[in-house]
C-alpha cells in the first residue's frame, strides 16, 4: 500500500487531508478526564451523558476527575438514543445558559454527536438544518471554531468519538441526516475499554457490527481521486473517500473485528475480546472520520425510521427500536453483493481480514464470498435474519428505497452507482439470508 493512489481521474483529488483528536486509549484511562480538561484551559465543563449513565459509575469517575483538577461539572443528560433536532436545541440552549467553555461528553454515539451539535449551534447560530446538505438543509458550511470538547466512549462501535460528523435525526421527516465539519472534530477522546465490561451482548454485537460497517464501508468507498478536487483547502471535507490512510486504519480494524465479535458477544469476562472490539471501534471511527461510508449506512436510516413493532433486548427504550449496528449490517450483505462488481479485489481482500476462506477466489466470487462470510458472523453472534428480522416484509421495500435515497452524500461515496430501483433490489434481496 503507498501514499497516493495511482489511478487519476479528470478534475478529481490529488491529495488528501488526515484529522483526529489526540486519542488516549486503555484501561483507567477515563480518570485522566480531569487533567486532560485542565490542560485544555477549562475552568467549567458541560457533561454531555444519557439518563441511564448519568447515575452510572463512569459518569461518577469523570465527575471526580474533574473535581480532583479543580473544574466544576453542570451535567446535560436529556439526550435520546437516536438524537433529533429537539435535542439539538434544548442542549444548546443549556449550553448558552449554563456558561461552560467547553464539553466533556460520555456516551455513546447519540451522545457524543448532540455534543458535536451543541457546540456548533452554541458558537454560530441558526438552526441545525441550515448545516444539513441540500434538499433537506441549505448545505451552510461551519463558518468557524467550536468550544473545546472531550469526547469519552463508553460503547465499543461508534467510533464518533474520532469523527467531525454529527449524525442527528430530524423528527417531521422521519429520518436522519449528517452534518460534517472538520471543525466538529473533538479536541481530544479517551477511550477506556473498561466502559465495556458491563455491555450487555446484544449491545457488543449490534455495536460490533456498526464498527464492522465503518471499515468495510471506508475499505471499499470510492477512491478519493474519484471526488472532485477543492480548490480552497479548507473546504476539503475529511469525508473525501477511500485513501491509503483509511485504509490502513479500516484493514486492521476489520482483522480485529472478524477475530473477537464472536468472543465478545459470547463471554462478557473475555476481557482480551472486548478491549480489541474498543480498540477496532477507535480504528474503524478514524477511518471513516477520514474517508465517510457509504451504502451500508444510507440504507440503514430508511430502516431505523420505517421499523415495525420490534423492541430490543439489552437497550433501555420502551418504544419501537432497531439499534443503530443492526439496522446498518440487515442489509449489508445484500448491498456487498451489488457494489462488489465495482471494487472485486477490495471486497475480496475485505473478505479475507474478516476471516473468510477466499482461497481460490476470483474477482467474480467477490461479493458472494464476502456475503457469506458477513451472514456466517451475524449467525454466529445472534443477529437478526435480515430485514424480515427486524419486523419487514416485501410490501416496505419501495417506502424503504424512497426514505434513503435522500442520503445522496453518502450514496454518492459507494464505488457504484445506484438509483432508487437499484435500491429497491438491494432491499429485497436483504428481507431473509438463512
Ligand atoms: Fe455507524
């Protein structure tokens, strides 16, 4: 693998750009909040959290580092799983009233992302679907800097923690969209895989596969050539494709989570498996955080917004739900199986650090192997058979296509091409693998 690919294309990239916090990783390491927070300069933070960490022992450490370093805590914990603009905007009201200068955010991927948003509202303005692509928002970049913001991982999948993006719902549309700014980037993540011990299965394989997801995603998006250069190097977003440094980072995190998902799902005292998923799921962010994903997680908003009457075992939600990692992987290796046609070799070698046999293989196999091999580890962990699965049958299959196709970003990022019947197939062919 070099620094560069060498296949240009007319007007695309020719260079990339690469950003992520200073990242502090390992067990205990959630104590050092306190001092990372004062070396930032705060004096008083806001701690982003749920209502069900809130009264939790990590919120309690973080709280009493940052006590034992002299910074006073307000805690904001009315944040939803699968966050939307009400939350948006109540969260950045409190941070207009509570006076903080910066965020310490301890969650998972809904928390960490309202903080994201937070800030931006809270330092420029305006409503949260301005920043939203167009036709939903009217595309306004991040016109500047945010508040320092510290962003702790307690989930081994979101991988937000080393992402500019905030991904928020929007209620009246009935799905999600993703605002992307380098300047969204946290200043710093802690990721202590003791956050993870107490993760019920369900939790580690549905977040096992969302960080699955981002790396295969990041490992075959469409090259970072193939994007149009920009001629103001600041409007380079980091969701600019796949390139050599996603890759490195997508490779290793696939190899991890093809080796240790059955064994964190399976044994909650496996602490090697579970601390290499925390590892994967901070490898897996930094790649998409510099190359986007694409397909797999357009999809997977028609999924989590049109759902049926399915509630899920291991998350603290009454109402309907299909957590994030499954909604994204019901219908990914349906979705591999079209975009291998465009990529062979990367989903064959995608394939292979996921553990597949692929000897023999040939470019044409590509997607039928890494398919299998997909449906082998979502068996193995307890998923759901697809979308029948989750509580979809055939007649959804057109209002499902017709809810994602709006995410054309990230549709945009695959290495085919698809519209909206190419959708539909795709769905069908996810309604049942086993
Ligand atoms: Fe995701």
């Amino acid at each position: 693998m070099g620094c560069q690919y060498f296949e240009p294309s007319e007007g695309g990239a020719t260079s990339y750009t690469v950003a992520m916090p200073k990242l502090t990783f390992g067990r205990g390491t959630l104590r050092e909040a306190g001092v990372r927070a004062a070396s930032l300069g705060l004096k008083r933070v806001a701690l982003f959290t749920d209502p069900f960490l809130e009264v939790g022992p990590l919120v309690a450490t973080v709280n009493e580092s940052l006590a034992a370093s002299g910074i006073e805590s307000v805690v904001f914990s009315d944040i939803r799983i699968e966050p939307d603009d009400d939350t948006v905007t109540r969260a950045a009201k409190f941070l207009a009233e509570c006076k903080a200068d910066g965020i310490v955010s301890v969650g998972g991927g809904s928390v960490i992302d309202t903080a994201k948003a937070a800030l931006m509202v809270d330092a420029h303005g305006g409503d949260i679907r301005e920043y939203f692509a167009p036709p939903v928002g009217k595309g306004k970049p991040v016109p500047g800097p945010v508040a320092p913001h510290i962003a702790c991982a307690t989930t081994s999948g979101t991988g937000s923690e080393c992402t500019s993006i905030s991904v928020i719902r929007v209620n009246d549309l009935n799905t999600k969209f993703v605002v992307a700014s380098p300047h969204l980037l946290p200043l710093q993540a802690i990721v202590d895989p003791q956050c993870c011990d107490s993760l019920p299965a369900n939790v580690v394989a549905s977040t096992g596969f969302d960080l699955l997801c981002h790396a295969l995603e990041c490992y075959t998006a469409r090259a970072y050539t193939q994007h149009l250069e920009v001629t103001d190097p600041n409007a380079r977003q980091l969701i600019q494709g796949a390139n050599p440094f996603s890759d490195l980072s997508a490779r290793e995190a696939l190899s991890i989570v093809g080796k240790y998902l059955p064994r964190g799902v399976a044994d909650s005292t496996d602490h090697e498996a579970r601390d290499q998923l925390m590892w994967g799921a901070t490898l897996a962010g930094i790649a998409f955080g510099n190359s986007g994903t694409h397909l797999p997680h357009a999809m997977s908003y028609g999924v989590t917004h049109l759902m049926n009457n399915i509630t899920s075992e291991g998350y603290p939600v009454e109402s309907p739900f299909v957590p994030h990692g499954i909604s994204v992987v019901v219908s990914a290796p349906s979705i591999f199986k079209y975009t291998a046609e465009a990529q062979p070799e990367r989903h064959l070698e995608g394939a292979g650090f996921l553990g597949a046999d692929n000897k023999g293989a040939t470019p044409d196999d590509a997607g039928e192997v890494l398919s299998k091999r997909l449906i082998e580890l979502m068996r193995a962990t307890d998923i759901p058979n697809g979308l029948s699965g989750v509580g979809f049958n055939t007649d959804n299959v057109k209002a499902l296509a017709e809810s994602s196709f709006r995410q054309q970003r990230a549709i945009a990022n695959a290495p085919r091409e698809s519209n909206l019947v190419d959708l539909e197939n795709m769905y069908s062919g996810a309604l049942k693998y086993w």
